[in-house]
C-alpha cells in the first residue's frame, strides 16, 4: 500500500525506501494490525457463545408448547382433584351429620288425652260441599267449552251468519240401515242413499221439501242446474248432491248427476262405479259424453270425474266446459254438479257461472263462523249466484221448535200399523 501510495504522489520519479520516514507509520499500523487481529478473534469467540446460545434458546422454545400442555393437563387433574376433594368432604359432612342426628333426643312432655265421646268425619257435609263445588266447576267448563266453540251449532246461527234463504233441512242419519265404512285411501265414509242404504223416512221427506224449494225457487225460469258445494270439507256436499238427484229422478224428471270434484271424487264409490272415463277424459276429447254417462237407476245418470288432471280450474273454466254445459241442458231436465269446497278452491265458482247459481251445503258442528263467514265474502265480492243454503245433518235434539218430532212420531205410528197389517195378512 506504501508503494503505491508512493508511485501515485511521486509518478514516474524513482523514490527509495530509505528517503521515506515509514518507520514510525509502519510500527503504527503493525500496531493496529494486532489489535484489529486480536478483537476479530474476540468477535469470533463471541459469535460462538452467541451461536451456542442461541441454539439453546430454540431448543426451549420447542419445548414450550408440550411444557405448555403438560401443564394445561395437570390443571386439569388438579381441578378434578380438588373437585373430588370437595364432594367426599360434603359426603363426610352428611355423614357425620346423619350419625348425629341418630343420637335419640325426644322426650315425653305431656301424655295424650282420651276424648269422653268419639267424633267421625263429617262426610254429608263433605259430599254435599264436594257436590256443590263440582256442579260450579262444571259449569264454568261448560260456559269455558262454549265460548271457545267457534263453530256453527244450530240452523238459526246458520241463517244468522251467511244470511241466505234456507231451502232445506236434513236431519242426521239414524243407525239403521246398511253401514258403508270409508274405503282405503279415503278420509271419510260412503255417503248412503234414500231408499237404497237407509230408510226413506226421515231424509226422504227433507229432500222433497227441498225439491219442491228448489222448483218454485223461480217462476219465470225453471232451474236447469246447480252447483253444489260447502264452505268447508265434510259438510255432506256430495251426500246432498246424490241424494237430490235420486229425489228428482223418483219425480219423474231426467237427471245428471256430475262428480266436478276432480280433487277429491267420491261419486264413483257412492254407485259402485268405474273412473277410469269421466268429466276430464270428455273434457279433453279421449272420450264421448255418451260413453262415459253411466245410469244408475232409471231417469238417474252419473257422470264420474275421471282421471285427476293437474290443473282442475283450467279445465272447469275452459270453452269445451261452457258447451258440454249447454249440451247438458238440452239433454237433462236437469243437472247437479258435485264441486269442492269453497276454502281456498277456485272450482264451484267458476262452474256456477255457467249454471244457474250455486246451493250451499252447511253441516252444524262442522263448519265454524270465521269459515262461513269467509264463504259468504267470497261468494258475495265475486258476485255468485247463490240460490239459498241447505243445513245438513241437523241434529234435532239441538233444535227444540222444528217439525221433525212430531212427524217422525206420526211416521213410526204408520210404520207400526203398516208392520201389523203385513203380519196380520200374511198369517192368513
């Protein structure tokens, strides 16, 4: 370094090493040299300490996760201990507070006196206070029961809520006659008909009453057809339906009953009859009217619903409808449709516009006020046609001041007197 610095001061002249005063200067650095030798070997030693160190540091700090969870699970048996702990002192605690409790400690104070006259249970007063009590809470059940009754229970509230005229009455059906259980698949028993599954006797007469209502219902124009439905399910709509057709054929006049219900038929099964082939195979072309009317009896033909389609409403409310509707009333004196009910279904009051109005069938204890009183909204914001109500299966017990007792009475007279003259003649 001397010699360069040396040649880039001096240039190209020729300098010895002895003109030079580097003796001092070379001791200097020699000097610093050593010293800078001798810190870098300290600085190594340090280094190595420090690796050392640092190397011990990373091995404790891997080992502080399982120290860490070491630890977590000794805490834990120590709380468990120290819960064990706790619970046998509360045991220990029982115990010698139970051992305790065996040391006898009760002494006599004063012995008992003997009553001079024995004295019973006063069971009248008892049973008649139990008796009191008992018909007060009986009555506030009932008065409870019938306030939260909300459904219809009489033929006047009937007439109070949907404010219709009332064509008819039919009684409930007695126990005579045959028993039609409900089918497989069905929710609800096979209506029964008129003279063919119960007597005639009552339900006869209540049909005639409401043949007759329907007939002069209208002086200028006879009624050709009707819709039948109800405000809610199992009402009897389709007892009614079949059973006034039967009443209407037996007058003489040509009837057709037709099962529009193709939600929920039930026609097919009241006549025993097959529904593979009905309104909807004739409604979209698969079949003509007259291969799918069937008669059940004479001056009675039934139409059945038919296959289920998807859409019920579109087929009711369609073109093809309003022609067989016309066709109908050409053939037929006249023609019952079998709709469903009026909650929340379209299909009665599309197909009464294409009739003459609608019969609206009410069962007490079925349907309740807020139903009908839905019922009578609808049928009056959408302008239906509404011929009046018929109240089915009337319980005549729950209606004091009707003319069903007396001329059931004078029926069971004639029938006992009819029975007897049978009897009477064939012994002779």
């Amino acid at each position: 370094m001397l010699k360069q610095r040396t040649t880039q001061v001096a240039g190209t002249a020729q300098i010895t090493e002895r003109s030079l005063q580097v003796g001092q200067l070379r001791q200097s650095l020699i000097a610093d040299i050593t010293r800078a030798q001798a810190d870098r070997v300290g600085l190594e030693r340090q280094i190595g300490t420090l690796q050392r160190q640092q190397d011990a540091y990373i091995k404790r700090a891997n080992n502080l996760p399982r120290l860490e969870q070491n630890q977590r699970e000794l805490e834990r048996k120590l709380k468990a201990a120290q819960t064990t702990y706790e619970t046998l002192l509360n045991k220990r605690q029982e115990i010698d507070i139970a051992q305790n409790q065996k040391i006898p400690n009760a002494r006599v104070i004063s012995y008992a006196l003997i009553p001079e006259k024995g004295e019973g249970p006063r069971k009248i007063l008892f049973i008649v206070g139990g008796g009191g009590i008992g018909l007060f809470l009986g009555i506030i059940v009932a008065f409870s029961l019938d306030l939260i009754d909300r459904s219809v229970k009489t033929v006047k509230e009937a007439k109070e809520v949907l404010k219709y005229s009332i064509l008819g009455v039919i009684p409930t059906q007695g126990r005579n006659g045959k028993d039609h259980s409900s089918i497989a698949g069905l929710d609800r028993a096979i209506p029964k008909i008129i003279g063919r599954d119960i007597p005639y006797f009552p339900l006869g007469n209540a049909y005639q009453i409401l043949q007759v209502n329907l007939k002069f219902l209208r002086s200028d124009k006879p009624l050709k057809s009707i819709v039948v439905t109800s405000s809610v399910a199992k009402e009897g709509k389709s007892d009614v339906s079949a059973n006034l057709a039967v009443t209407m054929a037996q007058s003489g006049r040509r009837v057709l009953l037709v099962d529009a219900d193709m939600r929920h038929p039930i026609q097919h099964h009241i006549w025993g009859l097959t529904n593979t082939m009905g309104l909807s195979n004739v409604l979209v072309g698969q079949v003509s009217l007259d291969a799918a009317v069937q008669e059940v009896m004479p001056n009675l033909e039934v139409l059945t619903s038919g296959a289920l389609p998807p859409n019920p409403v579109a087929m009711l409310d369609s073109q093809r409808m309003a022609i067989l509707v016309s066709d109908f009333g050409r053939d037929y004196d006249f023609v019952i449709f079998d709709t469903p009910p009026l909650s929340g279904i379209a299909d009665a009051a599309v197909l009464s516009t294409l009739t003459d109005g609608i019969l609206l069938v009410v069962r007490p204890g079925v349907v309740d006020l807020n139903s009908a009183n839905s019922a009578k909204e609808f049928l009056t914001q959408s302008g239906q046609k509404v011929l009046g109500i018929v109240i089915n299966g009337v319980n005549t017990k729950n209606e004091p001041n009707n003319y069903f007792y007396d001329t059931k009475k004078r029926q069971i007279e004639q029938d006992l007197v009819s029975s007897s003259l049978t009897k009477f003649s064939k012994e002779r």
